[in-house]
C-alpha cells in the first residue's frame, strides 16, 4: 500500500474521506520541529500552510475543475 503524502491526506480529509488522526500523527513525525505534541488538527493545518507544506484543496485542484479553456495565439 503506497503511504500518502500529507497534501493527500489533507484533500481526502476536506473530501470527508480521510482520517484526521493518522494525518497529525504522520505530520508530527515528518515535521516535529514545526507541530507541537499538543497541537491539532486546526493549528497543524494552519503552520503547513503557512509553510507551504500543504494548500487548501481548492487551490490544490482549482486549474483541473475549471470548465473554461483560455488560449493565447
């Protein structure tokens, strides 16, 4: 089973289909430097994006869901 990354861990949780536990979990022992033992799932977001470590979903997919092709010639 491939392990997903943190950004796909966050979409999938924005989805309803991940699991917010295994993704601070995984978030504080990639990045113990920057999450705290206490923190949760709402300050841990908040430093990754600060840090650009993950986006909000909706940036993350904006290009792919937009219904509207622009072309330069």
């Amino acid at each position: 089973m491939k392990t997903k990354t943190l950004q796909e861990q966050y979409n999938l949780i924005k989805e309803g289909k991940g699991n917010k536990e295994i993704f601070l979990k995984e978030a504080k022992l990639q990045f113990p430097h920057l999450i705290r033992n206490a923190a949760d799932f709402n300050e841990t977001t908040t430093i990754l994006k600060q840090r650009s470590v993950i986006s909000r979903s909706e940036e993350h997919t904006s290009e792919l869901q937009s219904p509207y092709v622009i072309s330069y010639a």
